[in-house]
C-alpha cells in the first residue's frame, strides 16, 4: 500500500471492508486470546486506543483527561460474550469500576457497554438482570450509563431491553446509528424517553438493503437525525470522527448545544478544537482492559490510513506518548 493507494475512495472501501472481516472472524478473534504472541506483535499498535489493560491503569489515564478539560467515558473491551463465566467476570469489572468511582467528584465518568458483553447472546433475561445490577449501583452515585449499538441482528433486542429498563432508570441512554435504514423510525420512540442518545454513523458491514454505506448520502442522513435530536429537549452527544461532518455540526450551531465525542487515540487534534471552541466539555471515550482486538481492528475500520500509524506504533515498539496531542 501507499498514500495514493489509500487516498483512492474505492480502496479505501475495500481495506476497510476487509479489516470489518477480520474483526467477525472468530477464528482471529479465537487467536488473539489465545496467542500471547499475536496480543504482543499488536499491542504496541492496540495502545494508542486502549487507554490500559486493567483499572489502575485506566484511572490514572481519566484523571490526567480530567485535569486538561475532557468529559470521560469509560467502556471495558470485548464483545459478544458466550460463556455465563466470560459475562459474570465483564458485570463484575463493571461493579468494581462503580466502587472505584468517587462519589464526589461533579462530572463523572459515563460507563458504556454492549449486551451481548452482558449476556444478550446467551439469553436476554440474563442481559437484563445484568444491566439492572449494574444500573441500579450506578444510579446511586449519579453515574451515566450509555447501551451501545451492536451488529443489526442485535438492533431489536437492545431497544426491547433499554425501553423497558429506561422506565426504571433515569441515568439510562442509548446509543443509535445513523447507517441503519430503521433509525429514522427509531428516534422519533427514544426521544419520547427523554434520554440521553449518542449518535454514532455505524462501524459494523450492514446489508445494503437495510443501511448506508460511508459517503455524502450516510453524512446527510446523520445531520438530518442529528438536527431532529438537537430539536429535543434531550441530553445528547454527536460520536464522530469525522472532521467534514464535524464542520457540518459546527455550521449548524450544533457543537454549542452537543456534547462531542470522540474515541481515545483517534484524531485527538479535532477533540482539542471542539473543547477550544464549546461552551460544553467534549468527551473523550476510553477503552481498556485485556480483549481489545476487536476494538483495535474497528479503529483502523474506520480510518484505514491508520494502517501506517499502526505500523509505525509496532516498529517504535510502545516508545509512544500517551498524551496523544490532547
């Protein structure tokens, strides 16, 4: 590959359409686990998006966020959890991290997490005795909970789950992406709950019929949503990357009323622009613990020139600041 290489659309679509592949295939992502000499070769890479492997190392990272003027979002790695042993270890780290959270400190971070992490493959009422356990401990600190969006076969079983648990919990939001076709309908019952939405464009390779693919058709659909939110009273945050789109939200006054988020690691100098020019602190999304493949594959999904950084990282070995330009 090259840059002119890369900066050709159709092979950018093609890269990125393979790294999605490599990120669905179970026997890479099996590899991973088990391979202490895959996790090596890519955790040099893996680093600039996963803030630490395990708590004390993510807290130390929030706390430096904190103090330079970032919002916090916090996500264990993983998905699609298949064991009743690999959920009950995930629904623990989350209840450890609660406990670890001062009581306080005035913004706290949000903690993001998908169900299929919670146990929604195994079977949803397990999924919704988890999230109940974990909302219910976090309420009673005032921390904001966020449901991610997962794969379209997820979509119907985490909006069943988060409008019967949002009656409940009112520090529930909902995450909901722009690429599916269903989205335009699903706003208008998620704003009637009065929660926060995060919206995001869609990382996952949906079927044509039911979505959009990355291009000026997708960008338009997610400011025609985004507007329709930003006319709500809801709490809400824009979760992109993309600086033409950034500069759309910022043309319609949107950046004054929006919370922006962006993923740790990824174009932290668009970040820094959006905390110079708002009058709300944006919010930096940080990823941590051990099963971080398919959060690192994604990463380079989305932007495939992040190819070259990733080789770049591996060659330096890790001998990367971890302050990114924030």
């Amino acid at each position: 590959m090259n840059l002119v290489f890369m900066n050709d659309v159709n092979q950018r679509l093609i890269t990125s359409k393979a790294l999605k592949y490599f990120a669905a295939n179970a026997s890479l992502r099996e590899l991973f686990i088990s391979s202490k000499e895959f996790q090596d070769f890519l955790r040099p890479a893996a680093h600039r998006y996963i803030v630490g492997e395990n708590i004390s190392e993510l807290f130390e990272r929030l706390q430096n966020l904190a103090s330079i003027g970032y919002n916090t979002g916090i996500e264990f790695a993983g998905e699609e959890a298949s064991s009743i042993a690999e959920v009950d270890t995930i629904v623990n780290e989350y209840l450890n991290l609660i406990d670890r959270i001062d009581n306080g400190v005035d913004s706290k971070p949000q903690l993001g997490f998908d169900l299929s992490n919670l146990g929604s493959g195994i079977s949803k009422e397990i999924a919704i005795l988890n999230c109940e356990k974990i909302c219910e401990k976090a309420i009673k600190k005032d921390i904001p909970i966020i449901i991610s969006m997962e794969r379209s076969k997820w979509t119907d079983i985490i909006l069943d789950i988060f409008f019967m648990l949002r009656k409940k919990f009112s520090n529930l939001g909902i995450t909901l992406q722009a690429q599916l076709n269903r989205t335009k309908d699903d706003i208008k019952d998620v704003l009637k709950t009065g929660c926060k939405i995060r919206l995001v464009k869609g990382v996952y390779d949906e079927p044509e019929k039911i979505s959009l693919p990355r291009g000026s058709k997708l960008d338009k659909r997610y400011m025609e949503i985004l507007i329709e939110i930003a006319n709500n009273e809801n709490i809400f945050a824009y979760a992109t990357q993309d600086p033409k789109l950034i500069e759309m939200i910022r043309g319609e006054g949107i950046h004054k009323t929006g919370e922006h988020e962006m993923l740790h690691g990824v174009r932290p100098e668009l970040l820094k622009s959006t905390r110079d020019l708002s009058v709300i602190k944006p919010r930096i999304a940080c990823v941590y613990g051990y099963n971080w493949y398919l959060h690192f594959i994604h990463r380079l999904a989305e932007s495939p020139e992040n190819i070259y950084q990733a080789f770049n990282d591996i060659y330096l070995n890790g001998k990367i600041k971890k302050s990114y330009n924030y």
